[in-house]
C-alpha cells in the first residue's frame, strides 16, 4: 500500500525509502544474531552493523568509530546531551529546542538556563558561563530555521534530527544526534555521533540488543538521500517558496521562519481566528496531511512553545513539510483548497 497523495507531514515521518525497503528484506535474513557473539552468525551480524557504520560516517563526512547507533532520535538525544555534561552545571538550551532536549535538561538539573530566540527562530547564545553543556539544534523542527553553531567554552551537543541527510552538518559540535525515519530510513533507529576528543559517559543503563537490520537499512537510505540532496533540495525549496507565498497572500496568516536560510522542505504558518486542529481535520477530509502544534506534542492541544519563544502568531498554526516524491500538482492541489478552508472555518465561527 503506497503513501497517500497529499502526504505533507514528511517533517513528522519521511516515507521508507525505497533503498531502505529492499536493504531491511535482505538484512533481516542475515543480521538477525547478535553481534556481541563471538560465533559465525554473530560475526557477520557485526560485520553488516560495521559496514552500516562505515557508510553513515561516509555520507556524514565522520569517522566511522564517532558514528554509534542508538534506539530512536530521542534516544540519542538524550545519551548524547546528558553524556557530554561537564561538571554539575545546568544545561543551556534555546528556547525553540525540540521537547527531547527540554526534556533531558529538565530532567538533569539544577534548573536549566533558556537561550532566547529572535522572531525567525534563531538563538541568541550569549553568555554561558557556568553551563555543563549547551544545546542547540542544527535546524528547527517547526519553522526550519538553521542554527548556525557558535564557538563556546563548554561541551556543544547538536540535535540534527530535522536536518541530517538533507543538510550538511555543522562544523562544531562535540555530540550530534540524528533520527532515520526522518530521512526515509526506519522507524526506530538513532544516530548519535561524539567527537574523538569528546569526554562521554553514557548515561544510561545499557541500551540493550542492537538493531542490525534497521542500523543497515537507514545507512541505505542515508547514502541515497544524500546522493540525491542537490536535486531534490532544489525542487522542494522552490515549492516551499509558492506555499510561503501563496499562504501569506491569504488575510490574517503569517508565515515564519527564515525566507532563505532554513530546511528545503518545510514552511510553517500560523492563521488568525483560525483552531490549528481545525484546520488539519478539514485539509484530511480533502486528501492532504499536515500537523499542528509543537512538534511532539500536538496532541496535548498546547500552543507550540517554539512559536511563543519566537513571539509570533500561535493561534491556527499548520507545519507543511514536502517528501522527496511530492509533486507540482500536489503542492497545486493543497494550495487551492487552503484559503477555502481557511475562509469556511472563520465563517463558522461569524468572521
């Protein structure tokens, strides 16, 4: 069963990769057996995790022993942070980081210190002194905004989550966390590298049997997507360019985010009078997917603490993030019944 037309929430899940697919059939025939064995099935299980470690360093332009594999994005969000930590400082994180980070710094104490964010949704790093580690993400979740990584005195933990395989990554960074089913890879699989200089220890218990088949199948679809990267980030930054257009042409919307400097895929919009759920219901019902909310949590019904932070428009707020097989005609599709439903819902309630 195909991916539905008008499937315009890749930034929450990309489609399997077609490479994935076929990697994870012919890995799960092979790297079933654990790879800590020291027996011929466990040896080649561990020679297929090194190969999809090679391969990640490869297209990441790491070294292999600074790649590991990790249970989900999350996960590596959390080893890698909270693994960095210098000292028994707080963490300092921006405050348009994803909940994964706000989660963990929360968690670690004492009481975290809020990086604050311009109205495009970049941070403002300033002093941090006194920090065990600083936070920042390499691209945002919600508006796509990139984070360019500033020069700090303690240890820098990246989450590259939204960005890695569609953008290169940041020059500094000491850990650096990535999710495959982001760029077409499976579900359930993590990436967290950690500079060879870098002082880490995990922070957890041990993560437990590792996923051979998946480690290989998002390598798979990693080598793919970044061989594709120019084509496609070309394609998809154009049409993200007529949403934006086309959605502040609409009265009472606005859109957010940096114009230029952002991720290829993804633009998001906020409309006034409008309920943001509201508005993911109606665009269902005609065949087109989006989300809503902060990015992890629209389900509690909360206004996005990224967008507060940004002090922009919360209220009707749509995320639309293209996959690599969107089209012409399905970004055509969307944006010609957009300002319909936008009009009709503000009807309902006598605007």
């Amino acid at each position: 069963m195909g991916i539905p037309t008008g499937y315009l929430d890749s930034a929450s899940s990309e489609p399997l990769h077609p490479a994935a697919r076929e990697t994870l059939l012919a890995a799960l025939e092979r790297g079933y057996a654990d790879p800590r064995r020291l027996h011929g099935r466990g040896r080649d299980a561990r020679l297929l995790l090194d190969n999809a470690r090679a391969v990640v360093a490869e297209c990441l332009e790491v070294r292999p022993d600074e790649v590991a594999f990790t249970a989900s994005g999350t996960d590596a969000v959390h080893r890698g942070l909270l693994g960095i930590r210098r000292g028994d400082g707080p963490v300092a994180y921006g405050a348009v980081e994803h909940s994964s980070v706000v989660h963990a710094a929360r968690w670690a104490g004492p009481e975290p210190v809020v990086l604050p964010a311009d109205r495009l949704g970049r941070v403002s790093v300033g002093d941090t002194d006194g920090a065990s580690v600083v936070a920042l993400q390499h691209a945002n979740h919600e508006v796509g905004t990139v984070q360019h990584a500033p020069d700090v005195d303690v240890p820098l933990f990246v989450d590259a989550c939204a960005s890695m395989g569609r953008l290169p990554l940041p020059e500094r960074w000491d850990a650096l966390a990535g999710s495959a089913h982001k760029w077409g890879g499976p579900a359930g699989v993590g990436v967290l590298l950690l500079r060879k200089r870098t002082r880490w220890i995990d922070p957890f218990p041990e993560a437990g049997f590792p996923n051979v088949p998946g480690a290989l199948a998002a390598a798979a679809a990693l080598q793919a997507v970044v061989a594709d990267r120019a084509e496609v980030n070309a394609r998809q930054h154009a049409l993200v360019d007529r949403i934006r257009v086309a959605a502040a042409a609409i009265p009472d919307v606005e859109v957010v985010g940096d114009p230029d400097d952002r991720l290829p895929h993804l633009v998001t919009f906020s409309c006034l009078y409008v309920d943001g759920e509201a508005i993911v219901t109606e665009l269902d019902k005609r065949g087109y997917g989006v989300a809503s909310g902060s990015a992890c949590t629209a389900s509690t019904l909360t206004p996005s603490h990224v967008l507060e932070a940004m002090g922009v428009l919360t209220h009707g707020n749509l995320r639309v993030s293209l996959t690599r097989d969107t089209t012409e005609a399905e970004v055509d599709g969307f944006l010609g019944v957009l300002p319909d439903v936008v009009r009709d819902l503000r009807a309902q309630v006598g605007l």
